[in-house]
C-alpha cells in the first residue's frame, strides 16, 4: 500500500473537493449571489489544480500499470480537467445546472472507481 499512498490520499482529496464543490453551488444558486473571486473562487480553485496536476499522472501511471476494468488514461485525464472547471463552475448562479451536474457525476463516477481498485490491490 505504501507506493499507493499518495494516489489513494489525492483521490480521497478530490472527492472532497467535487463534495465541496455541490455545496458551493447549492449555496449560490439559492442566494443567486457570485462568491468573491479573491476570497472564495481563487484560494479553491488554485488548490483543486495543486492536487489534480499531483493526482493525474500519478492515477495514469497506476491505471496503465495495473490495467483495471472500466478505467482508462484519458478518463483521468477527463477527470482532472472536468474537476478544475466544477472548482470553478461552483461558484457562480449561472452555470447551467444540468451540465454541472453531469461534470460531478463524471468525476464522481471515476474518482470511486479508481478508489475502489486501489482498496482491491492492498
């Protein structure tokens, strides 16, 4: 498990952050006011980049050596690009809700799939 540590806790990071993500739009959408870019949109957006472009060519690397049913390279790569535009769709009312929905889905979708091959390599 040691070598798959940081994949493991970068993953679990980004679930967090696409959990983080639906509440800050919920909120949002429900006082219809935008979040402050310096404060609020920066700091999350800045850090959900840091940890996918850690996540990314690690969760690759795994995937292409280990070759699990159901995941693939460019899913993760999909992945971590549709995370970074959720971190920034989240904040604003007047992303469609429909489309945000299905980002959040994807990754949600990916990020538990590659969770669960890792908790079958242990």
């Amino acid at each position: 498990m040691k070598s798959k540590e940081p994949l493991y806790h970068y993953t679990l990071a980004l679930i967090q952050y696409n959990q983080d993500a639906i509440s800050k739009n919920k909120v949002v959408r429900e006082t219809k006011e935008k979040a402050d870019f310096y404060k609020e949109v920066h700091p999350f957006v800045t850090e959900v980049r840091e940890v996918c472009r850690k996540w990314e060519p690690m969760a690759i690397t795994w995937v292409e050596k280990y070759q699990p049913k159901h995941l693939h390279p460019i899913q993760l790569k999909n992945t971590a690009e549709n995370m970074q535009l959720i971190a920034v769709q989240s904040f604003f009312p007047e992303t469609s809700l429909k489309r945000f929905q299905n980002y959040v889905r994807s990754v949600d979708y990916v990020l538990k799939r590659l969770l669960e091959e890792l908790h079958k390599e242990k």
